[in-house]
C-alpha cells in the first residue's frame, strides 16, 4: 500500500462533503451536465407562466433531473438530482411534495420549502436563493419490483401506480397497501401481482378511489408484456374506472398522465403526440404536439404539456410521430381552444415524466441552480428551517 494512514484519512475525510450528495444520497450528484439545463424559450412562453402564478416541477426521469422552472422574479431553472424521478403529486393541505425515485429499490421523497434560517453566529450568510426553496424532509422505499410511476393525492391520501404489481397503492408513513386493481388481472378473483402485465401508469386522481380513473397500455393481459419491443400498442391503451375497474375509453396508444381538470378527463396519448379529453368512449385530441407527450399540469386555462424524445428501440411504441423531429420540451396550450402559446425547449434533454405546477407563492424553486456555486448550498442547508 503506498497510501499512508494519514493519507487515507484525509481522502476519507473529503469525502461527501457537498450537499448535493447528501440530499441524493448519491456520491455523483453534484456533477450536472450543465447541457441539459440549458433551455430555449418560444413563444409567448415567459409571460404564459409568469401569468400563471405557479413554479412548474418537472422530473426528468433518464437524466436522474428534478427541475423548477419560475418565471415570477426572473426566468429561472432550479434543480435537484435524484435517481430517476417519475411521478410527482403536491400536497395542498400538508403542504408537501412528494416525488417518485424508481431505481432498486423505490423511494418516495417528500419535499417541503425553506420557511426560514435557524439563528446561528457560526454561519455565513445564505446567497440569493429561490423563494422558499424545496428541501427533502424525509424518504421512504419500496421494493423494486413496485415499479412506481405516478403518484396523486386521492383525498387526503397519497397513492401511486404501483406498475410491476398491476395495482394502485396507498401510501403512509412507509406503508404501502394495494387499495385497487383492473378486473381484468384477477385470476380467480385474486390479483395478479406476480409481474407487469398491462402498464397501469396513471391517475387521474378524484375525491375517492371509485371517483377516480387509471390509463393502462393494454385491456388485459396477453402473450407479450409490456417492455417486449413487439409488445402491441397501436389503439390498445384504456383508461379504467375506479369505480367499475373496467375500461371506459378506448383506442389510445401508451396513454400517460391522466388528469380530472375543469370537469373533464385530459389523457397525454402519448404514441401520437397528443393531448385531449375523453368524450364518453372516446379520445378527442385538443393538441398534436413534437414528441412523446408525457406529463400535464394545469394552471386555470392553460395546460402544461411535455414531450420527450423517443427511445430509440422503443419506436414503435410511437406509431403517430416522427422520431426524428420529437423533442424534449414543455408546451403552454390554452385548454379550451388547443393554441400552442409558448414552449420551452431542452436541446439536449431526453425524456420528461411528470409536471407538477404549484403555486409561486408556495415555493419558487429547488435549492441548487445556476449562478450559485457549492457554498452557496452548503449555507443553505446549513442552517435552513422548515415548518
């Protein structure tokens, strides 16, 4: 050995010393390829959210990214990186956010904002941050085999798909108990929690569970399971009711990110590039837009909307879009008519799972972002205080 023990103790003792890595619990995060907060405005797409009042948080799953994008003070992108974030759902009443974290095994990260600084003589102190950032409060895990996707508050509850168990769980305290399920997996009247047979990815969260509805990409399941590049999509997709647990609409292709606004159900159709509601049976697009849309967020009448770029052996996933022309972005639609108001473009970005608009107010950001160096957030969560 040529490393002497004072040699090693130093080494050992600079290690996970950057908050970055301590919030993740990951010795890598605090490098971020500064490409992939690089963005490009079009449109009417500042002033769209300006207007809007709220601070959007996107997860951007494949790149292990949690974004904030505030264009109240200043346009502005924070960040926060955990290990491939998916489904997000914010808390009114707690005032809480919680974000799924989908490697083996599972999280969910429950995230509140900045209220104040402890008083200490021992500290600098802390540089401009976002109002209120959002810090970690707590973490809990899931086998891996839950494979979580989207999360939602359904009533006062916390629930998420649980895609690799085919069921809904209700989350508390650590405890995750399966709480609904398709007809269509139960064997003898038991359901199937063995592997993932249809995709059960979504929820449109209402006041109860039978208020409610889930989008899967298949009725039932079949010779092959979702995640076979064979696996067929094309107008197989279902939104299920939480009341009858059987479909009511049909014909979607990998439908995504489900949600009850304005009295209506709004699906992200993702294989073709859509956004729209369903009317009775049926899909009726209100927007086409470039790539995989997945995720969908309102503020009053606009509809925030991501696209992704497309997996490259997953093409045929996407049977209505031109791959080559997708990208990752989010878009403003105005809701009612379908008019693109402004997106906002990520050049070097690749997929985009969620999109959670809280209010400005609330919180303005994540804690980490560009113009802030490393001691900035070293202060921060130095001496930070959360109510």
């Amino acid at each position: 050995m040529s490393e002497t023990l004072d040699e090693r103790f130093e080494r050992h003792g600079a290690e996970w010393r950057d908050p970055a890595q301590i919030v993740a619990q990951w010795s890598g995060a605090g490098n971020v390829d500064r490409r992939s907060l690089t963005a490009r405005a079009s449109g009417a797409w500042w002033d769209v959210l300006r207007k809007s009042g709220v601070t959007l948080i996107v997860s951007r799953e494949y790149e292990h990214l949690l974004l904030a994008i505030d264009g109240q003070a200043r346009p502005r992108i924070s960040y926060l990186r955990i290990p491939h974030p998916s489904g997000i759902a914010f808390d009114r009443g707690a005032g809480k956010l919680y974000v799924a974290s989908t490697r083996n095994p599972n999280q969910i990260v429950e995230l509140a904002p900045v209220t104040g600084r402890l008083e200490r003589s021992d500290a600098p102190a802390v540089a401009p941050q976002p109002v209120r950032p959002l810090v970690p409060t707590r973490t809990w895990y899931l086998p891996g085999c839950s494979y979580v996707h989207d999360l939602a508050m359904i009533g006062t509850r916390l629930h998420a798909n649980a895609v690799g168990r085919n069921v809904v769980l209700a989350l508390r305290d650590g405890a995750a108990e399966p709480v609904w399920w398709p007809a269509s997996i139960e064997r003898d009247g038991v359901a199937r929690t063995d592997r993932n047979y249809i995709q059960l990815n979504s929820i449109a969260a209402g006041p109860t569970l039978k208020r409610s509805f889930f989008s899967a990409s298949g009725e039932r399941p079949g010779r092959l399971r979702p995640g076979h590049v064979d696996y067929p999509v094309d107008g197989r997709g279902v939104i299920f009711s939480g009341a009858t647990r059987e479909p009511v609409v049909r014909g979607l292709t990998r439908p995504h990110s489900a949600r009850l606004h304005g009295g209506q159900l709004w699906i992200d159709n993702s294989g073709y590039g859509e956004v729209g509601v369903a009317d009775g049976e049926r899909f009726e697009p209100v927007a086409k837009l470039p790539g995989w849309t997945r995720g969908l967020g309102f503020a009053g009448d606009v509809a925030f909307v991501g696209t992704s770029r497309v997996i490259p052996r997953f093409r045929a996933y996407a049977p209505g879009l031109d791959v080559e022309r997708s990208v990752c972005a989010i878009h403003a639609v105005d809701a009612r008519s379908g008019r693109l108001l402004g997106s906002l473009t990520f050049p070097a970005g690749n997929q985009i799972f969620a999109i959670e608009a809280v209010p400005a107010e609330w919180s303005g950001g994540l804690p980490f972002h560009h113009g802030a160096g490393a001691a900035a957030a070293r202060s921060l969560f130095y001496a930070y205080r959360v109510d």
